[in-house]
C-alpha cells in the first residue's frame, strides 16, 4: 500500500484519533511518571542513583538479564535448528510447548522453582542455594524470556534453501563453519531482533522474581523489586526515577528493535 | 512472514535434512540439548503445577476451581482480556492503518513508540497508569466525582492496563500485510466510484482479516497471564476485582499451593488452547 | 577463534564464580545477619540496624552486616518455611513464628527466658480517616454503615489484616459496637463491615497506602502505621475506636538457619538488643509501643500495677523522644485471649471454614 498525504477530513479524524489513544495510553503516563520522578526536584533524584541498593539492583538486574540473553541464544539458537531441520516424533509437541512461557503466569514458574528447590522440595537440598537466591533468579529469567529467539529465528531457517549449504558441504566446509559462514549471516537479524526481545523481557520480569528472591533489599533485589519496595517505602522519588531509568533502557531497546525490525521487513521477498 | 514475535508453524513447511553427511552424534547431542533446554525449563514446571494441582484427587482440584472466589478471577481474566481483545482489534486496525496509508510529522516517531509496551517492565506500566489516572489524580477525581466511575482499582483500571499492555500486538500483525498489499485492488475499486469505507471493508479488510484475528488473539492469550501491571491497579477484592493471575498469587502466599496450581492450570489451558488456535489458523491459511 | 573461547571460558567462569555460595563468615571478618520482617516495621528497623551495628562493633569488633526483607507476615513465614534463610524473624503474630516452630527451623523454647514472651514490640488496631471526616466516623459502629468504603488488607497474608478483623469481632463481642452486642453480634458485624470493604492489599503497608492513594473513607491498620505516615507527610486522622485489641509483634531466632551460617551470636545478640532501652525507643519514635517497662513510662503508656524505678547506673538515652507520637489509652483493650488465643481463633475466622472467609464469599458473591 503507497502512502498518501492525508487531505480527508477522515484521515485527519482517524489520525487524530489513532495518536490521541495512544497519548491518553502510554505517552502520557509516561510523561506523567517522568514528571513525578522530577517532582521533587534534580537533587533527590540523583541521590536515588547514587544509593548503594539501586546500583546493586541494577546489577543484579543487567548482570542476571545478560547471562539468560547468553543462555536463551546459544540453546534458543540450538532449539530453532532441531525444531527445524530435524525429524522425530513428538517433534511438534515440542515446538508448541515454546510458547508456553508467553501466556504462563510468571507467578506460577517461580512458585515451581519453590515446589522444586525449596526446602522441602523434591529436588532438595540443592548443592547451592537455588530459591531467595541469584541462580532461582536467573532461572525466572530465562524461562520468561525462553520464546523469543526461538520464535524469531525458526522461520527465517525455514526459509533458506538447502542450496548455499549444500555447497558448503561440497567443498569440504565442516557443519560448524558451514553455520557460521552461510547460515548466521542469513538469520543475524532475526537473532538481533530475538536478542533484544529476550534482554527487554528478561529485565522487564518481575512476578516470578517476586515469589522467588525473597526481596533482600540491596542483596537479591532487582531492579524491578526495588521500584515495588521504593513504593512500599513512600520513597516516590526513588521508585518514579528508577522506572524512568528503566524507561530509558527500554528506549534504547525499542530503537534497536525499530531498526532491525525494518531491515527484517525489507529483507522480505 | 508476519512479524509478531510468535507461533509460528513448523513441519509441513520445513526444508528439508541437509543432504551432506554429518556425524550423527552431533545431530543427536544437538538434539538432546534442545529437548533438555525445553524439557526443563519448560515440562518441568508444567508438571510441578499439574501434580500440585491433583496431588489430593480430581475432586478436590474441582472443588478448587469452582470455588466462587477462584471461578470469578477466572471469569474476570476472561472478561478483561476479551473487552481488551476486541478494543484492542478496532483501535489496532486503524492504527495500523494510518500508519501505512497516510503521513503525517511524527509518523517514525510514532511508529517507534509502539513497540514501547513490549519493551517496558509491566509493573513500571502499572506505576504509569496509578501516576496518571489514580484516584488523587485530577483525571481520576474528575471520572470518579463527575461520572461516578472509579478507573483505578476497579474493572476499568484493569482493562486499561490491559490495552497498554497488548497495544502492539494487533498492530504489529497487521501492518506487514498492510504495507505488502496489492494496491492494484484498491485503486480498481476507488476507479469504479466506490468510497473510501467500502474499499476498506471489502477490499482491505477481508485480506488483514487473518493477521487482525491472529494478533487479537495473541493480545487476549498475553493478557491471561499478565501480573506485574496487574497487582498495582487492581483492587484485588475476591470476587470482585480480583484477576486470576492475582488470585493465584494469594494464594501462593498463603500457602493454598493445590488452589494456586488449579486455577493456574485452567488459566493455562485456555491461554494454551487459544495460542494453538492461533496456529491451526495459520496451518490452514498455508495448506 | 581461540580468543573467543578464552573470552568464552572467562565469561563462564565469571558468571558461575557469582553464584558461588557465601561461606559462612568467620571471626574476624564481617558478619552478615539476614533479617526477615513483617511489612510495616521496615524504617523502625532502618533506625535500630544501625544501632546495633555500633554496639556490636564496640562489643566485638566486629563489623556486622544486615540484609533486611520486608513482607507480609504471613507470606513472609512461608517464605523462611520454603526455604529463605532468614537469620531473626520479626512477625506480626505469633502463629506465623509458630509455624516455623512446626516447621522445624524455630526451636520450640523460642521464648523461654523471655521476659517479654517473645514480644517485641505492642499497637493497637485503629482507624484512619480523612483530615475533616466527612463520613463522621467516630467509632467501629460507623463502618457498618452503608456506603462507607473500609480499607483492610488480606488476612490470607496479612498479620495486621488478621488483628484488623479480630479487634472488630471482639469489639462487637463485648459490647462495644451499637447494635451488634453479644456473642452473634461479633459476626454480624463483620458481616457488615466486609460487605463495605473497597480493596484487600497483601500487607498492612499497601493496604494504609492504597488509603493514602485517595482509595476508601476509613482504613483499619496499625496504630504505627498511621505514625509512618504521618512522619511523611501524610494527612488523615488517627482514630482510637472504645475497644480495641492488644497487637503484640513476636521476635525469634530461626535456630536451623542461624547453625547453618554460624550466625547464632549476632542473631541472639541483636534479638536481645530489641529489648534494650534504646531500640525500644527507636521503636517507641515510630509508633510502636514499647513492651520495657523502662521506656513505657517515658512515652506515657500508664501501666496499672507496675511500679518502674528508673535505674540512676543505667546508660544516657542515644535516642531522643519524637514529641509527635503519643500513646493514649483506650477505654476497652482486650487481648487475643478473647478469642481463647491464635489456636481458636485463627481456625475460626480465617480457615476455609472460617467466619471471614465464609462471609467473604458471600458479601462479595452477591
């Protein structure tokens, strides 16, 4: 469909009306938040950056959303190519099960990891502390963010035509460089895209992380936990300035995600 | 391709094994490491909730989920995510819509801005809305003293949270095939005098009708597990504003870990059963 | 490539290298205490913490670190039970440390030796209104009333929404509620009251902010916690009801995890300093009311027969008294006791069964 300018008065209603929702919405609440972090003025703020426990739970928050952007690439990367290019019964069981996580209360896999890891658990006692601990952590944030990659990457694999790495195989190129070389390069922005979603969700998580991390202020806390404390606490200053940090994260991955999901729509055939 | 992050089919449309010899064992260790990765992050806790849920025999899980408090949550997710699902069809569309057709300044903005609720943690959507539209708050005053409507910790507080949250999602699903649309099919219909609307709804809309319904869809199966907004601007009174998410919450934290898990599995199924839906359509739309 | 895997390997062993768990600490070195909390105490504890970590100092010399986690006493309990390694336990009431006890990680002699049974700190179930009251409510008779919106949190969780509920019933039980006198009148003013009931938060600090938020006519909370907020800024009335029930807010040490980390000492040595005249006061400044007969005559708090002889040897107060909490009386205070303690009453009114629960169902059900 071209573009045109809009010149009805039905366009510029339905413009009007399509941006006016989405002001009333989010942009501004959105305002409304950056309003209410600022409502105290510049210097109380830039103590709530400065205090120990918000460094600590931002920390905690990058490092553990980092590290299950890690694990959820390389064995989300692996799931995509067995979902796709391999056979085997159950094979579509499999592949549905992905999406559970999407619609599965976060609430509900961290009070598994509890029934599982706890202390009375069935798999207990755990070599390390699992539960109220960064690894039960971890673990909430890879399961919340465990679809995306997956879903991202496995139709641009399907898409690929056995040609280019037939070839590779015909000319000696070993499985490893033949992915490398012929396949990453083809599915690189789709992985980038999945990447970004997963680290935005991983950060973002916060019901199963509030079951399971017991909260300790400035020890398990994340970042989101923090702002639900900062909230408890009276401390709006804390809790609004921490959310628009948050916010800020979040631009910055919505621009990374306008970009490639652009190059991903004009790679389109 | 669409481009909403999910359900995508497989099988039927898959190339096919890769003809050069490979040694087996590393098609199988990479299938022992994809089935582990699922399996455990993702068998195992369905498990732990399907055996908490019956551990004390099928009636008592009866029992727990027709409780009236633990069938209202149910029925208010349900209720919720479906007003929100079809607000969220007609606002999208034409969203999508006018971004496709029609430019205006601040249209890339704009566009950008859309992914945001994908992006922000949802219990940062939740202090947003309390921020703005809270009961102190001059719009919230204004809606609860004028027209007698409390937004905030009652049913609309929900489904307003619940638009923010699923605001890209039919968006998303109809823009791609808005911007490959014949426009050839168009432009015939407007040459044969019809008016803008009709071309719309029947030449347009027909086409968008499975991405629209699809990202409905989505929208309405992400709502059912939606917490984080949720537990800051509902009012969590059991049987009446009480969402099921929340309810299994409580319930978690007061220990009722067999009711928690109940009404947790039936949440799951439903949400599961509509995800499936999802991708029967998109097989059928492929066959 | 092999630059990559280095990076790789590093990155791996960095990642696993945080999760290592903490040995417990010997001697010398910091010590770290985990404190597990009920919800509202949160900044009467920020200013005790402190405290005791310059008299653990002087004492020992050594520097003790304290995590602190706050929640709602019931969920906070199940927690320590599923495994949070909590170090002390500071609960709303008693039956949440009880079940630790059952549990196996509390010793069942926990308050032996006690002369406070374990308590540490007292408040009372009041009320909290607008700044002019324009609903009039003056007493536990007026939250039956229709149309007036209360706001409680979930006894499910709650502790403080447990003393909420039962300072009601026990007022109308013993006659103090217009209309509802006598043994049938405790639940059916609960009935009443549950029927007007706005918002049901998990803890007693969400449920007073939801009030603060512009939520409800009157909210039912801690006498504390509408100290907390009035410390902040916040504008409402506190209301002493005729009658009202005796909160007593237990302390224990979680003996299974204390062994574990080698943290006994500092548990028990900061649990006995909530007793001590100035963390009493640091409670006393946040509306807690103080159980050291010592500091109850400082704050006022008149107690009948008990004959307090300041001690001219005692340390000088570090803490000085905040001149804006007072502790009056109240005509009737009755104690959990009228329900025959936790063990009845608990079962009665909050359990499947319960009284609340069932009424509940059927005041929202319709």
């Amino acid at each position: 469909m071209r573009e045109t300018e809009a010149r009805s008065p039905v366009a510029i209603a339905l413009i009007i009306g399509v941006l006016g929702y989405a002001a009333l919405l989010f942009i501004a609440p959105l305002l409304a938040m950056i309003n209410g972090a600022f409502a105290k003025g510049l210097e109380p703020l830039l103590a709530t950056f400065q205090d120990p426990s918000v460094i600590h739970a931002f920390q905690v928050t990058l490092l553990l959303s980092f590290a299950a952007v890690v694990i959820n690439t390389l064995l989300g990367l692996t799931t995509a190519w067995v979902l796709v290019r391999h056979r085997f019964r159950g094979r579509n069981l499999f592949d549905t099960l992905v999406d559970i996580p999407f619609v599965f209360s976060p609430v509900i896999a961290g009070y598994a990891m509890i029934v599982l890891f706890g202390r009375n658990g069935w798999l207990a006692p755990p070599l390390f502390p699992i539960v109220f601990a960064f690894p039960g952590i971890l673990l909430a944030k890879v399961f919340v963010s465990l679809p995306f990659i997956i879903r991202e990457v496995q139709p641009v694999l399907e898409a690929l035509t056995p040609e280019p790495e037939d070839a590779a195989y015909t000319i000696g190129a070993s499985r490893w460089t033949t992915f490398r070389r012929v396949v990453l390069p083809e599915i690189w922005t789709a992985l980038l895209y999945g990447i970004v979603l997963t680290f935005a969700r991983a950060i973002g998580e916060f019901g199963a992380v509030t079951v399971i991390s017991g909260n300790i202020e400035g020890y398990t806390e994340t970042a989101t936990s923090f702002v639900f404390r900062a909230l408890n606490d009276r401390n709006n200053t804390g809790a609004y300035g921490v959310s628009v940090l948050l916010c800020l994260f979040s631009v910055v991955i919505l621009i990374a995600m306008n970009a490639l999901r652009g190059r991903i729509i004009h790679k389109e055939p | 391709m669409t481009q909403i992050p999910l359900s995508y089919p497989t099988g039927q449309g898959a190339v096919a094994v890769k003809r050069a010899q490979a040694p087996s064992f590393g098609a199988w260790g990479l299938r022992f490491i994809a089935l582990t990765y699922l399996g455990a992050f993702i068998l195992v806790p369905l498990i732990v909730i399907q055996v908490q849920g019956v551990r004390f025999g099928l009636d008592v899980f009866w029992q727990s989920i027709t409780r009236p408090e633990a069938t209202s949550a149910i029925l208010l997710s349900l209720y919720t995510s479906a007003i929100m699902a079809a607000l969220n069809t007609v606002i999208g569309t034409l969203t999508a819509y006018v971004l496709v057709r029609y430019r205006f300044p601040g249209k890339r903005l704009f566009n950008m801005l859309i992914d945001l609720p994908f992006a922000i943690p949802t219990l940062v959507i939740g202090v947003m809305l309390v921020l703005l539209y809270g009961p102190q708050t001059p719009i919230g005053r204004f809606f609860d003293t004028t027209l007698d409507i409390q937004i905030l910790f009652a049913v609309p507080g929900i489904v307003l949270a619940l638009l923010l949250v699923g605001y890209p999602f039919v968006i998303r699903a109809v823009q791609p095939v808005l911007l490959q649309m014949d426009f050839s099919q168009t432009e015939a219909a407007q040459t044969i005098g019809a008016s803008a609307w009709t071309t719309f709804w029947r030449v347009i809309f027909p086409a968008l009708r499975p991405a629209i319904v699809t990202g409905a869809l989505l929208s309405f199966a992400r709502s059912l597990g939606e917490f984080g907004s949720i537990i800051v601007v509902a009012g969590n009174i059991p049987m009446r504003s009480q969402m099921g998410t929340v309810y299994v919450y409580t319930q978690v934290e007061a220990g009722n870990l067999q009711a928690a898990s109940s009404v947790s599995m039936v949440l799951l199924l439903i949400a599961f059963g509509v995800t499936v839906g999802i991708d029967l359509l998109k097989w059928r739309r492929h066959a | 490539m092999a630059r990559l895997r280095l990076g790789l390997f590093t990155l791996i062993v960095f990642i696993v290298s945080t999760f290592a768990p903490v040995a417990a600490q010997d001697a010398a070195p910091p010590i770290t205490l985990t404190l597990a909390g009920y919800a509202v105490p949160r900044e009467a504890y920020g200013d005790i913490i402190p405290l005791f970590q310059s008299y653990w100092q002087e004492q020992t010399g050594q520097q003790v670190i304290v995590l602190e986690s706050y929640q709602a006493s019931g969920a906070q309990s199940r927690a320590v039970a599923s495994g949070f390694e909590a170090d002390v336990i500071a609960l709303s009431l008693q039956p949440d440390i009880q079940s630790l006890v059952d549990a196996g990680l509390v010793s069942a002699d926990w308050k032996e030796d006690n002369d406070y049974q374990g308590f540490a700190t007292q408040s009372l179930v009041v009320l909290a209104v607008r700044p002019d009251n324009p609903r009039g409510i003056l007493d536990w008779a007026d939250l039956a009333q229709e149309d007036i919106e209360i706001i409680t949190p979930d006894p499910a969780t709650s502790g403080g929404a447990q003393w909420n509920i039962l300072a009601a019933a026990g007022a109308a039980q013993r006659g103090f509620v217009a209309g509802y006198e006598g043994e049938s009148g405790g639940a059916k003013f609960l009935r009443a009251l549950i029927g007007n009931i706005a918002v049901l938060d998990r803890d007693g600090r969400e449920s007073f902010l939801t009030f603060e938020r512009g939520i409800g006519d009157v909210a039912i909370t801690y006498e504390n916690e509408v100290y907390a907020g009035l410390a902040v800024g916040g504008e409402y009335s506190l209301i002493y009801p005729t009658s009202t029930i005796l909160i007593e807010n237990p302390v224990a040490v979680v003996d299974s995890y204390v062994d574990l980390h080698g943290t006994r000492e500092v548990a028990e040595a900061f649990v006995n300093f909530l007793w001590s005249p100035d963390a009493q006061r640091a409670f006393a400044n946040r509306g807690f009311r103080p159980v050291n007969p010592l500091v109850r005559v400082e704050y006022g708090i008149a107690d009948a027969d008990v004959e307090v002889t300041p001690d001219p040897q005692a340390a000088p107060a570090v803490v000085e008294r905040n001149p804006d909490i007072t502790f009056p009386a109240v005509t009737d205070l009755f104690t959990i006791a009228e329900f025959g303690g936790w063990s009845e009453a608990r079962p009665a009114y909050f359990s499947e069964e319960g009284i609340f629960t069932q009424i509940i169902a059927e005041a929202q059900g319709g």
